[in-house]
C-alpha cells in the first residue's frame, strides 16, 4: 500500500496534516500528532501494515502491540477517505 499522489504530508512542530490536492475525492485535512506524521512518511513509499509497525518499533519506545493497534486504526481511517492507492 502507499499513499495516494494527491493528498500531501505537512508538519507544523509535532502536528502532522494531510491534505487533500487535486482530485482528491475527500474534502478535509487530517490533523494528528507525531506518530501519525511518522505512519504517514513511511507510506509514502510502497510498503506493509507489518513492515510500518517494524519501522516504528525501531523509532519509538513504545509496546509492539500499542503501535501495531495505532497503525491498523490509521491504515482503516486512510482507507475510508481514499487516501490509499488499492
């Protein structure tokens, strides 16, 4: 999976957007913190649900399971805006 071209990536401080551009079918931006930031760089290059946990487990102490639980939650969020090619 990987980030669809038309929504972007911007961090101010520790917030993380997404912003819809061009055709996106979604009107909106999406805050969130530092670790959504951090999901949201790895996708931007093709990649795995586990392959994103692994990554972050060697960035952020903090319990496998918590991450992996943070990252299912964004992936299905991301998916019901359409932010993610199929």
């Amino acid at each position: 999976m990987k980030l669809r071209e038309n929504f972007i990536l911007h961090r101010a401080g520790e917030k993380s957007y997404l912003v819809p551009v061009g055709g996106a079918n979604f009107a909106g931006v999406v805050q969130g913190n530092d670790l959504l930031g951090e999901i949201l760089s790895l996708l931007q290059e093709e990649t795995s649900e586990s392959a994103i946990v692994d990554a972050l487990c060697d960035r952020i102490d903090a319990p496998r399971e918590a991450l992996s639980r943070d990252v299912g939650t964004v992936i299905r969020s991301l998916r019901d805006i359409g932010a993610l090619e199929p």
